[in-house]
C-alpha cells in the first residue's frame, strides 16, 4: 500500500480569526440562531485549531446544496463558521418534532431552517422543504448518513439516498465537504475536549458531477448510484484529510453486525 500525507489545510492565524469575526456574514441568520451563532463564535476561533480550504467553490448566490459527512455533533458548528465566512449563511435540515421543542423551534423556525416530515407518507415529501429553500436561492447543508457515522474508524458510512431526491428534484450545483478533528473537540459521547486545542479541518470540493442522472426515472437504483456519486466525492475528500486509503465497502449500520477485525484498508 503506498502510504500517502495527510492534506490538511494551514490553520488560521489570529489575525485571520479577528478579521473573520469583524467581516463574517451575519444578515438573514434571524434573532435567535444569530445569537446562537455569536455565543459559539469564540468557542470556535480560540479554542480549536482551525483550517480550511476550498471556499472559492462556495458560489456567491442561487441554491447550492453542502453534502457533508458527519463524525461529531460539533459538525454543523464548523460548518456554519465555514459558511458564514465565505458569505453565505447555511440552513440545516432537522426532524420536524423539535419545531416543537421551546427555544429550540426559535433558533430553527427563525434561523430558516428546515423541517423533514418523517413521518411523511411520500419520501419526496419529507423534504419538498429543503427543495423550496434551495429554489430560493439557500444554502442547505446536508448529513447524507442522517447521523454521525457509526463506522468504527469514522470514515462516511453508507448514506440514505434523500440526498439525490433533493439534488435532482432542484437540480442546484451539490458541493462535498468533508470535517475532520470535530470528534476530537465533541466525540460521540458527549463529553468536550477543549485543550489542548484540537486540530479541526474543512474542506469543500469541486462540485459534484451527476449529468448521468438527469432526466432519468428517480427509481431507487438510480437514485441510490446518484447518492453513491456523491460519496465517493465526500469520501475522497475525507481521505485526503486522513492520508489514508478509505474502506473498499462504506459501513452499513443496516446490516447485521459481523464479529471479527475491521474490514482492511482498500490497496491503492
């Protein structure tokens, strides 16, 4: 196997931080996720190492769909900083029943975000909200896995294929971005890890190139190859991360568990 260098982006120096605190987008954000925003902001910038890279691919205006792999909770707190420094501001799909919840339906109603039926008797209708934030012109970032991934290793686990629903019912540019050292920062039993300061990196691709996809049935064979197009991308981002090669097979939280070491590295 041929070992590879982890591509990591240069941390941000202090004056980066204090120039995106003075400059960062903060109009459209609403009352309550705004202040969310502001009372997290110094958490973000003092207290971790941050880097990122590829902000020029953000575009500037229209709907732009974020697929993201998720390995922290923390995850949509770096990638609100990331978002909101190249001059846009990014809308999170949740579950429906926290627009129940007080306060918590203040910051997500108000911060524009966006409610997935669940319960919805149509798979498209869970989320024809994210489709009308993206046709307005929003940036939606979106967890394709639905929850941090439960891969032993963290790498992107198998995705669930709304993520092409939306892409091809919008039809908006989808751009793979790729976190890594937020499971450090908040790992997955809750517990933070403040210093020493943790490294944390983001990172946005190229967009994602699903031609093949266009004007086909949305069966769940092409839907489900259009997801896995959009993976790959994520995926490979992550591994640049990593300096490692991914898994040959994403992990599968549906299929029955299997005793034994990991599944080995792919051989490039």
């Amino acid at each position: 196997m041929t070992e590879r260098v982890p591509e990591l982006p240069r941390p941000l120096t202090a004056v980066q931080k204090v120039l995106l605190t003075l400059r960062r987008r903060r109009r459209t954000s609403g009352f309550w996720f705004g202040l969310a925003i502001e009372l997290i902001w110094p958490f973000v910038m003092v207290f971790t190492k941050l880097g990122w890279r590829g902000g020029e691919r953000l575009p500037r205006s229209g709907g732009v769909l974020i697929a993201a792999n998720h390995v922290s909770f923390a995850d949509p707190i770096f990638d609100t900083a990331f978002v909101i420094s190249h001059g846009r501001m990014p809308r999170y799909l949740a579950k429906s029943e926290l627009w129940d919840v007080p306060v918590v339906r203040s910051v997500l109603g108000k911060g524009g975000h966006i409610p997935v039926y669940r319960q919805s008797a149509k798979a498209m209708d869970a989320f024809r909200g994210a489709v009308a934030a993206l046709e307005r012109g929003e940036v939606v970032v979106f967890y394709p896995e639905g929850t941090y991934t439960s891969d032993p290793r963290f790498w992107p686990m198998k995705a669930k294929n709304g993520i092409a629903r939306i892409a091809l019912q919008s039809g908006v540019p989808v751009i793979p971005m790729a976190n890594w050292g937020t499971q450090e920062v908040l790992p997955q039993d809750g517990k933070p890890s403040l210093w020493p300061r943790k490294r944390v990196s983001v990172v946005l691709g190229p967009p994602v190139d699903l031609s093949a996809f266009e004007g086909k049935p949305r069966t769940r064979t092409n839907l489900d190859a259009a997801t896995q197009a959009i993976m790959t991308a994520v995926t490979g981002l992550v591994a640049d991360l990593r300096g490692e090669e991914p898994p040959a097979k994403a992990h599968d939280p549906a299929a029955p568990a299997q005793d034994g070491p990991p599944e080995p590295l792919a051989a490039s």
